[in-house]
C-alpha cells in the first residue's frame, strides 16, 4: 500500500528492502495472514500469491507489508506480515475509522473527551 506523504518521514530509509524481505524472502510471495484480517473467507494462511488473481475477486494480488501495531516505526519482524491487499485493508480497518474520527474532530475543532487538552 502506498505511504501516506505525511507519513513519510515516520518510515526507516531502508523501508522497501525491509518489505521485501518479508514479503519474498520470508512469505515467498504469499500472503501471511492467518485470519487475523477479520475477513473470514479463508481458513488458515490465505492462498492469495503476489501478482496472480485473487481468490474470490480475480483482481490481480498486490502484497503488502502490515505493521501489526500500526506504528511505522517499529519495523521489528515480529510486528510485521506479509498480507495481500484485501487483508491488510481488511485489518486496518478499525485504525483507518479510528483515524477519520480523529481528521474530522479536528477539523471541526473538536476534542475528544479522551484525549489530554493540549
């Protein structure tokens, strides 16, 4: 998935050789996810294979590299998987709506009741 520009800076120099290895080398061009995506539409490791069709769709497979804790600076192997793009959106689901919310307070000039006043 592209990086988001303003996120950019938050990604180590050597990002795509990082990706890499755990997209080919580790995953052997296959997606990782094991169902932690929330999809349910597949029962153990996902067959999707990078740049073939997609089980269900036939959209040609784009994978990816999901930080399992949404936070791009921790590039620890463990906090990574290799995942097609169906399940990495799937998976970050929760965080992209968790983040509207946060762009739309914002904007209105609104504080969440959780967050520290600044």
């Amino acid at each position: 998935m592209p990086i988001r520009p303003e996120n950019r800076d938050r990604y180590p120099r050597d990002w795509p050789d990082i990706s890499r290895r755990i997209r080919f080398d580790r995953a052997g061009g296959r997606c990782e996810c094991e169902g932690e995506c929330g999809r349910h539409t597949h029962s153990g490791r996902c067959p999707n294979l990078h740049g073939e069709p997609a089980y269900g769709t036939g959209s040609r497979v784009i994978l990816t590299t999901a930080h399992l804790n949404h936070t791009p600076e921790d590039c620890d192997p463990e906090n990574l998987r290799a995942m097609c793009q169906g399940c990495h959106l799937h998976y970050d689901r929760e965080h992209h709506a968790e983040t509207a919310r946060r762009t739309r307070e914002s904007s209105l000039g609104l504080v969440s009741l959780f967050e520290e006043p600044r």
